[in-house]
C-alpha cells in the first residue's frame, strides 16, 4: 500500500460532517462571548425565537441583539436601541403586519433586559424557570445597597469562596 492509499483511507474515516458541525458549534460559542453569554445554549435560552431561525435578545443594556442561528456568519448581529426601533426594522425589511406584528409587539412589551451577573460577568435570565425552582433569590449586599444577584448556583458558591478568602 503506498502512503497516497494511506491518506485517502485516514480521509475516508474523517466523519467530516461532525468536523464541520465542531467547527459551526466553535463560531456559535464566539457568538455567545461576543453578546456575553457564558454558554451559546445559554444566549439561546435567554432569547426570544422569532422562527426561520431568527431571534432577539434583550441585552441588559436595554439594547436588542436581532441574529440568526445558521447565518450570523454572513449577516452580523444587528443591534436595536429599543423595541420600538426593532418593531420599524420589521415592518421594513421582513414586512411583517396584521397578526404577526401584533404578537411581536406583544412580546417585546413584555420582555424585560436580562441582568449581569454578580461573580461572572456574563449576562442572564432570571426569569428562568429553573432558577425559581433553585430558589435562587437575588441577595441584597446591606453595606453598598447594591442588588446581588448571581447567574448560577456555582457562581454564588465562587463568590462565597473568594470572599472567605479575601476577608
Ligand atoms: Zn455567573
């Protein structure tokens, strides 16, 4: 067998569909760090489907992050300083009328910008189901009068624990 035979045979079992899906899975988890999210599947959590693969994201800036799933690549995140701007941008490009505009006017009046955070730094929802049955509360830091409130109950143990250290 010569060492061309050799490569062709190493190729042949590349299962290049999952190397493409690694490679797509990569450039989806630099989506979620680009709007500062710890996880893509945490970004996807926290945002509102639109369907066709389109959704929004209510950014705790209060600014809205309008991508696609599979052609973010292509066409870039779009950002909205309110829902009202995002509303105009959909009638506009996606003529969106009747009772289609009238669920997402619905839900965007409705949606609430996420929060950031407290240990991580990364954005949230803390409206997720999960974290009421966590019991998750947000803790109030009496001394600063600040709203502490943590996206994970790893990262309110991490918060713990360099504190003890700290003090
Ligand atoms: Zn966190």
């Amino acid at each position: 067998m010569s060492t061309g035979d050799e490569w062709e045979d190493a190729l042949d079992q590349i299962d290049w569909s999952s190397v493409l899906n690694d490679v797509d899975h990569e450039l989806l988890e630099n989506l979620a760090m680009e709007l500062r999210f710890c996880t893509y599947e945490a970004l996807k959590q926290s945002s509102m489907i639109l369907g066709e693969g389109y959704y929004l994201t209510h950014l705790s800036d209060g600014t809205l992050a309008f991508w696609h799933e599979e052609r973010y690549v292509q066409e870039d995140v779009t950002f909205f300083e309110t829902g009202q701007h995002f509303i105009h941008h959909a009638i506009e490009h996606f003529h969106l009328e009747g009772e289609n505009l009238e669920v997402l006017v619905q839900m965007i009046s409705e949606s609430r910008p996420l929060k950031v955070c407290s240990h991580c730094q990364f954005q949230f929802n803390s409206d997720e189901p999960a974290r009421q049955e966590l019991g998750m509360e947000s803790i109030i830091d009496e001394e600063g009068g600040k709203v502490i409130e943590y996206c994970s109950p790893q990262c309110a143990i991490d918060a713990m624990v360099s504190e003890m250290k700290q003090g």
